[in-house]
C-alpha cells in the first residue's frame, strides 16, 4: 500500500535480496524509562528501510513491527549510524531475534573504530553533504505524542536517506568527512 501523498510504500519492499538501509525512531525517552539500560521500554513509534537497489522506503509503525523484523532479518545486508547498538536493542522488546545472525553494517562503529572516539550523524552529513538532519530524537518523541505521523515520518525518512547519502559518498568516494573544532576532517574508510 503506498501513501501517496509522500510517495511512501508501507510494508515490505517487492524485492528480495536487497540492502536496506534503516532507522527508527522511539516513543519514549531515557529519561522517560529510567536510563540507557532499558533500551527495550523506548519502544519503536515507527521505522524505516530503503531498499538501496530500488530505492523503495518502506514505513512500519509499530503494529508493523514484526513485518520490520523479518523484512531485516531477510535482507542481504542491513546499514545504519548506530543501529546495531540502539535499534536493534529497542526491537528486542518485539522478537528473540540473535541480531548478530543478521548481515550489518553499522557506520557509526566504523567510524569509532578508526577515529577512536563517537561522533554523530549530523557532524558526518554537514560535513561530507552538506546538509543536516531535519530535526532530532526527542522532537520525533514529541512527534508521536502528538500524532504528527507526517512529520515524525519524514524525519525518520530523511535520517534514512542521510545515512544512504554517507553510505554511498564512503563507497565511492573511499572516505567521509566530519565536524571538527579545528574545520572539516577527512576520514579514509573502505567501505563496499
């Protein structure tokens, strides 16, 4: 089923083996659950992939969740910035899903592999893209609370396509850039 008033296809994308690229965002805070070790009580508010060899996004709420899950578990490859760590871990609150059986890429540990430290989505596309994020988890909180679907949507929409947008220049190009206090740095990965 597609939305079209956002050119969006609910559900799975029609191809089979596929790299998807993914985000979520989550109904609730760390502060709201009581700290960053009950990843699972955020709870997802929605997800959502872009089949990289079709470019198909596909939206998933959370009555959605389980067709996400396979969706991710069936992919070739799964991309994100942080999805191992943080997406995977609000989603074991829906499945016993091993995550580790399935095929990740996650560029956020790349990135803190070869700088030896964290650094943020937003730092990465501003620098290597030269754009920035539409907005930020707590306002996608915020988002859901309201039930501005349309806006929590497109935000996680446009995170998803940031993350293909690195993904791609570090493919090609054979590094990314980063924010730094001293300008622009330029980071060498090998990414294929």
């Amino acid at each position: 089923m597609t939305d079209n008033a956002q050119g969006l296809l609910f559900g799975a994308p029609k191809s089979k083996a596929r790299t998807l690229v993914f985000d979520l965002e989550t109904q609730n805070s760390f502060d709201d659950v009581g700290g960053r070790n009950k990843m699972a009580e955020l709870r997802m508010s929605v997800g959502v992939t872009l089949a990289l060899e079709t470019q198909e996004f596909a939206v998933y709420r959370e009555g959605d969740v389980n067709a996400l899950i396979e969706d991710l578990r069936a992919a070739s490859r799964v991309i994100g910035f942080n999805h191992r760590n943080f997406d995977y871990a609000v989603l074991s609150r829906y499945t016993k899903l091993d995550w580790s059986t399935v095929k990740s890429f996650d560029i956020l540990e790349d990135l803190t592999r070869i700088l030896g430290h964290r650094v943020k989505l937003d730092s990465v596309a501003a620098a290597t893209l030269g754009t920035k994020k539409s907005g930020h988890g707590l306002q996608a909180i915020e988002w859901f609370r309201k039930g501005d679907w349309d806006t929590l949507i497109r935000y996680c929409k446009d995170d998803v396509k940031i993350t293909a947008d690195v993904w791609r220049h570090g493919v090609d190009k054979k590094f990314v850039m980063i924010e730094t206090w001293g300008g622009p740095k330029k980071v060498p990965v090998e990414w294929k």
